[in-house]
C-alpha cells in the first residue's frame, strides 16, 4: 500500500516539474515576443496557456484523488496540500507571461521611443532562473536553494523601481499620446516580471513548508 502510495507522489513530482518546464517556455515566448515585437511568438504565448491551464487542474484531480483514497499520514498531506498552493502560483505565472504577450500588438502599433530596457532583459533572466530554481528545489527538498529564491527577489523589485522611474521621467519629457502609450505598454511588462517573481517566491516558501513543516511569508516589503 505505502509502495503504491510512494508510486503516486512520484507521478504528482514529475507532472509538477512537466507544468514548471511549460510555465518556464511561455515565459520565454513572452520575452522572445516582447524583444522581437513579433504577434506571432505572442499568439503562442496564448497557446501555451492552455496547456498550463490544463495540466494545473489534472494535477489538482491527482491531488484529491490521493487524499479521498490514500490515507496519507501528516506528512504527506502537508506536502499535498503544498502542491495544491504551488500549481496556483504556477499557474498565475503562466497567467503574467500572458499578460507580456497582450502588450505586443500595442507596442507593434506605436513601438516605445527608447526602445527595450535593459532592465526588462535583466528582470526576465533573474524570473526565469528563479522558477528553474524553485523546482530543483521542490525536486531535492532544498531549502536553502528555496530561500536563494526568495533572496533573488529583492532585486527584481529593484530593477522594477528603475524602470518604473525612468518611465515615469520620460513621460513628464513627452507630449504626444501614442508615445505616452507605449510607455505605459513597456511599464505593463516590468510589472507582469515583477509580479513572476513574487508568484516565484511564494513556490519557494511552499518548498521550505514541506520541508520544514513551517508557513510563513519569507520575504515582506518594510514599510518606508
């Protein structure tokens, strides 16, 4: 009974790492969409949604089904229902790499006047990495690799506040509204890559609860 138990909990490992490696590819999608300015890597993005979508609710079926049958003992229930939060976050990040590819037919019409920022390219390497990190730490129960992605996201937030401000000049500087929109448009983006990387640290701390056995936010925003 327990060997097919173990059985189950492998099978529910492997289809968490197949919805992170399909979360990682629309991410990349996205970027490749938002550097290329290309509506066909965009429509893509859309299609890998589903896809991540979908494998979120079988993963969930997985979930019930070996709680309604198994019998799981404390610690194993811990770590299902760990994986019910993960698939959540998983599934929201798939939902911001989205949210990139909506911004390309915007910035196809009316392209931003500086062009890319840097910073953008810098925010979706150190996301992706965060992700790939978070589920070879799922994977070997590490929490110190957990909590390395949780350090990492102070400075996605610090390349957001550099972008969000060099908009915010530029705006100030610019009077025609088709290039107020575009920066808004790239704006958008660094927010969609802000928010993958706090949707990245909440898997981290669900991978330190199932090791540890403790639930608690890791990383929060001091008050100014």
């Amino acid at each position: 009974m327990r060997e097919r138990f173990q059985r189950k909990l492998d099978e529910l490992r492997d289809e968490i790492l197949k919805m992170g490696s399909r979360v990682e590819d629309e991410l990349k999608l996205a970027l490749n969409a938002s550097e290329q300015l290309d509506t066909g890597l965009a429509r893509q993005v859309y299609e890998a949604d589903v896809v991540v979508n979908a494998i979120r609710f079988a993963i969930e079926e997985k979930c019930f089904d070996l709680i309604v049958t198994q019998q799981p003992t404390a610690r194993d229930l811990r770590a299902i229902v760990a994986v019910m939060n993960m698939i959540i976050d998983l599934e929201r990040m798939g939902d911001q790499a989205k949210g990139i590819a909506k911004v390309i037919p915007h910035l196809v019409k009316h392209p931003s006047p500086t062009g890319q920022f840097p910073e953008l390219r810098q925010m979706g390497s150190i996301v992706t990495s965060m992700l790939r990190q978070c589920m070879t730490a799922f994977t070997s129960r590490n929490e110190e690799l957990a909590q390395l992605v949780i350090s990492q996201d102070d400075q996605v937030n610090q390349l957001f506040s550099q972008v969000f401000s060099q908009i915010m000049k530029q705006m100030a500087d610019i009077e025609q509204p088709e290039k107020i929109e575009a920066l808004y448009q790239m704006l958008r983006i660094a927010h969609e890559l802000e928010r993958f990387g706090d949707l990245a640290t909440n898997v981290a701390e669900r991978v330190i609860y199932i090791v540890t056995g403790k639930l608690y936010e890791m990383n929060t925003d001091e008050p100014e």
